[in-house]
C-alpha cells in the first residue's frame, strides 16, 4: 500500500485515575467516597503522600505533601500505606483487558499504556470505543480511568492527561495549535523540572514557543533530546505501540570473583557496594526500578548459592540494594571462605510514575534539614530526566500542588 494511502494511527492512552487510591476504594467499599491518601511511615511525621483519592484532593490534600499537612487541611483523612501485591494484581488484570481488545497493547507502567486501536477502530467510531473501554474497566475493576485518543503516542498521552477523572480527550494534529501550544513547556510530557528551568532561560515558556523555536539551536543547546521535544512540540511521534517493549530485559545482574578467598564481612560489604553501584547505574540508564533481589555466593569449594526475596517497595539506589542485600548475606552465609559475589535485580518497573515517588521514603531523614522542594529537586537530579519513551517524568513540589486534581502523582 502507498504510503500517502495508508490510514491515520489511532492511538489511545490510558491512565488509571489515581490508582493506588482507587484500588484500595475497590477492595474496600467503605472507603469510597471518603477522603484517602497513600503514604509510606504514616507513623512519621515526615510521611509523604504518594497519592490520594479526588475528596481528598478537594480538601486541599496534595501529591509529595507531609503527611501531618494533609491532616491539617483535612482532619478527617484516611491514611494506608501501599499495598504493592494487590496494585501489581489489579494491573495485571487492566492489560489483560486490554489485550482482550487488540494485543497492540504497550504497558509503559503499573497503570498506564498505549493501544493501538487502528483497526479494531474501523468498525467502531473512536470515542464510542474508548467509551466502552472505559465502562469496562470500571465494571471489571471498579477503578476509573482516562483515555486520551489521538494519532501517535506524545498526543495520546498530552490528551489523556487533560481531564481526569473520566476523560475522554481527543486531540488531533489540527488541535495542537489550540490545545496544546498555550500550555506551560513544564506541562511537556518529556520535559522534568530541569529541563524546563533551561527552557525558561532561553526565552521557551510555553509548548508553543518550543515548537515555533529554532530546531538547530535547540539541537546544539539540549542535543537528540532536544531534538526530539521540538519534534513532539509539533505533534511529531514515529513511534510505534509495542507490545514487547516490557520484555525487553528480564534482570541486572553484577558479580565478581574476588583477588582472594575471604571471611571478612568487610570486603564482602565493599564488594557488594561496587556491584550495587553498578546495578544503580544499569536501573538509572534503563530508567526501571525493581521489585525482587537475589544475592549469589560461591564458595571456595565452587558450591554456588542463590538467595533473595521481593520487595514492597521499589529498589532504585545502592543503598536500597544494600539496604536488602547485607541482610541476606548475614542469614545465609555459613561462613566458608567466598570466592564470588554476585546481585541480580527483576521485576522492572519504569520510573517517574506513582510508584517512583516511593522512593521518597529512603530519603525521609533528608526533610528534617531541607525543604521538600529541595529534597525532591535532589532524587530529580540524581536520577536524571526522563526521556519521551518514559512512562512519566518527576515534577517538582511546587508543580504538583498546582496541578491540583488534574492529576494523579
């Protein structure tokens, strides 16, 4: 078939409408309608909110604030600490429904992905479909979603985020003018809070001025990123959905033989920092954390072990793989000399979605002396900005108080 010839993508993107939140809801009927937040050590003063549901929101209760400020705008609000095993299930259960509809289904994160939906939409008007995707899942799971339909995945994603809970958006390329050129450039799905602080003193403040900028000049200033934030300032995605691209890689694993046979907790401690440095670094290029752990021995005599567990909460730095790793050491070790040390982290999850921001929970002790906003803007900095194949990307404090009930993390 001739290119030219060749019908327009139709591309859907769902997002789950705060998710952890609706999914404590629909596992427990008493709690809808009533003001909930997510957070980690709800016994800590220095608890943060990872989301909440929209009565909480309408109280004033805001992603990333301290747990003892969201009961003081709202007396009355329900707090539970996450229930990884039971959000991993319920987004099981969302992409198997999904795929019941195309198996052109990308899972990009726990409660968000693109479809393609081109062909199946052939017999059925596009809104009428997601229409009924939408009463599905909420049938089906009693959790509420928001689809964004357009013709490639930057818009599908942009439009999905426009009206929560329950959208339905349809942003078309004729639309992007209108729609999508007045917003803040920090509204750009692809650009972190960095990015848009570089933006801004160059003159870019919103989407529009992106688009309408010099593609050389902003090649030379942010390089192929750049390059491809001015392309989707324009509407511009290739982007295929894919349906492999969680399988993409199963594991990270790092070992090491030591110099010398060793007894010395010491220099098993300092070799698995080496390799739990490299792991970080493999989990920050990947832009993934992980969910399991394994730590390998063998010993002198080449007798080989293998032993780890799953975690509730994301493992993305040294210190959260050391915080997991030298406990296992110390149960297992039997204490023969050590030949190799090895660590294996799977079970991804793309980063800079809700569950990312529980990794504000390994740096509780650093809000005793900082101001959340500076705490926050420090993992950003550590961890990178995402790119535009990222599930979603960290905004800092201030933005995500703005955005109010618009979104959900």
């Amino acid at each position: 078939m001739d290119t030219a010839k060749k019908r327009a993508r139709i591309i859907f993107h769902i997002d789950m409408n705060s998710f952890y939140a609706s999914v404590e809801t629909a596992h427990d009927p008493e709690l809808r309608g009533k003001p909930l937040a997510i957070a980690g050590k709800v016994e800590d003063r220095r608890g943060i909110v990872v989301t909440s549901s929209y009565e909480a929101r309408a109280q004033g209760v805001r992603t990333t604030m301290p747990v003892w400020e969201a009961k003081r705008h709202c007396p009355e609000l329900i707090v539970k600490t996450p229930n990884f095993p039971l959000y991993r299930a319920t987004s099981q259960r969302l992409f198997q429904l999904l795929r019941s509809y195309t198996p052109l289904v990308q899972k990009v994160s726990i409660d968000e992905g693109y479809m393609d939906v081109t062909e199946v939409a052939s017999d059925i008007h596009p809104v009428q479909l997601a229409k009924s995707i939408q009463q599905k899942v909420l049938d089906t799971l009693k959790v509420p979603s928001s689809i964004g339909i357009a013709p490639n995945k930057f818009l599908a994603k942009m439009a999905s985020d426009m009206k929560k809970p329950l959208g339905i958006t349809v942003l078309r390329k004729r639309d992007i003018q209108s729609k999508l050129w007045p917003l803040a450039v920090g509204e750009m799905h692809g650009v972190g809070s960095k990015t848009e602080e570089k933006l801004k003193r160059i003159g870019i403040h919103t989407i529009g001025d992106l688009a309408k900028s010099d593609k050389a000049y902003i090649a030379e200033r942010f390089g192929l990123y750049g390059e491809k934030l001015y392309e989707r300032a324009n509407g511009i995605d290739h982007r295929m959905v894919d349906p492999e691209a969680e399988e993409t890689f199963k594991s990270i694993s790092q070992s090491t033989t030591l110099s010398d046979d060793t007894t010395s907790v010491a220099v098993v401690r300092k070799t698995l920092m080496m390799l739990a440095e490299k792991i970080e670094g493999r989990l920050r290029k990947k832009k993934v954390s992980a969910y399991q752990i394994t730590l390998s021995i063998r010993y002198h005599d080449w007798k080989n072990i293998s032993r780890g567990h799953t975690v509730k909460q994301p493992i993305q730095t040294k210190d959260d793989i050391m915080g997991h790793i030298m406990p296992i050491f110390h149960e297992h070790w039997d204490g023969r000399p050590i030949r190799l040390l090895g660590i294996t982290v799977q079970s991804f999850e793309e980063l800079g979605h809700a569950s990312k921001q529980l990794d504000l929970f390994s740096y509780q002790s650093d809000l005793k002396d900082e101001p959340l906003i500076q705490a926050i803007n420090q993992i950003e900095s550590k961890f990178g900005e995402g790119m535009i194949g990222s599930a979603a990307n960290y905004k800092n404090a201030h933005r995500s108080r703005k955005k109010d009930a618009g979104h959900d993390h």
